[in-house]
C-alpha cells in the first residue's frame, strides 16, 4: 500500500487538488505497477511561510505555486 503526501500551496480551488491527486495516481499505477483501487492520498494546504520550497536549487526554476510531492512505498 503506497502513501502518497502531496503539499500545496494554499488557495487552489479544489479542481486543482482533484487533479493533481488523479495525475500522481495515474503515474503511480503506470510506473510502479500499484494496483487499481490502491489510492491513498493526503493532499494539505499550506500557508506560504510554512511551505519552503528553493526557487532556484539546483539551477531549476521554480514559482510559489511548486508542489512537493512524496511517495512512500513499502
């Protein structure tokens, strides 16, 4: 059972966690072989001060709308 934790910034509707949440299930299930039905998912919004995420590490770009994305398997 694989746990995936997806960190947002806050303020996006919630089309945008619907969608991130289908697109990291779909990825897991196309290349790591998780099985249908196996979705579980924590999707948090955060305040912008609680959410630190480099904008330029290492020589990436990245805007205050980045999402931090981390998938646990077992």
């Amino acid at each position: 059972m694989p746990l995936a934790r997806v960190d947002i910034p806050k303020g996006r509707p919630p089309e945008f966690r619907v969608a991130v949440g289908d697109v990291v299930y779909a990825a897991m299930t196309a290349t790591l072989d998780v099985p249908i039905g196996d979705r579980f998912q924590v999707i948090s919004e955060h305040e912008s001060t609680r959410l630190v995420i480099d904008p330029h590490y290492p020589g990436i770009e990245r805007t205050a709308d980045a999402v931090v994305i981390q998938v646990t398997l077992s």
